[in-house]
C-alpha cells in the first residue's frame, strides 16, 4: 500500500534553508535541484517501504539517509508525515522530536 506523503512545516522549513544554503555557496542552483530531486526520491520511496528507514527509539519514527542528511519521519496509518531533514554534520544533541 502506497502511503500518502505530507511534509511538516518544519521539514519544509529545513528543506528551504538547506537549499537555499547551497544555492549562496555554489552561486548556482543546479547542487540544489538535484538535492531536492533526491530528497523527493527518496520520500516517494518511503511512502512506498515506510520500514525501510533506520529505526529510532522513537516508535515509529524511522530516519532514511540521503546523501549527508536525514530525513526523519513518521509511520502513520495511511501516510507518511515528514518530520525534518536533518543535517549529519550538524551536532545531533539538537535535534528534537
């Protein structure tokens, strides 16, 4: 059963100021649009293998890697609820559930 995806407004927001990060770094877009080409991949994936991500001890709460971020989500009934897109180069001890 494929699941619904429904991004958080904090995934959102992360989602802009990555992208919008890389955008000023690179003086291009092109890194961006095709981090956020994957970012999309891979919660379609999800929303196709919700348990395919890496446990948390957080029931069902599971993160999936791409590239250098996290993306952290949520197992619902009949969908998938986007948490956050976590930084792995960022200290973990602030990211919150």
């Amino acid at each position: 059963m494929v699941r619904r995806i429904i991004w958080g407004q904090i995934a959102i927001d992360d989602k802009f100021q990555i992208l919008h990060y890389w955008d000023d770094r690179n003086k291009s877009k092109q890194f961006s649009k095709k981090l956020n080409r994957l970012l999309n991949i891979a919660a379609n994936l999800v929303g196709k293998h919700p348990f395919m991500g890496k446990k948390t001890d957080i029931p069902n709460i599971r993160i999936k890697i791409v590239k250098d971020y996290f993306l952290v989500y949520e197992i619902m009934k009949d969908k998938i609820f986007i948490l956050r897109i976590w930084d792995t180069r960022r200290n973990p001890n602030k990211l919150k559930y």
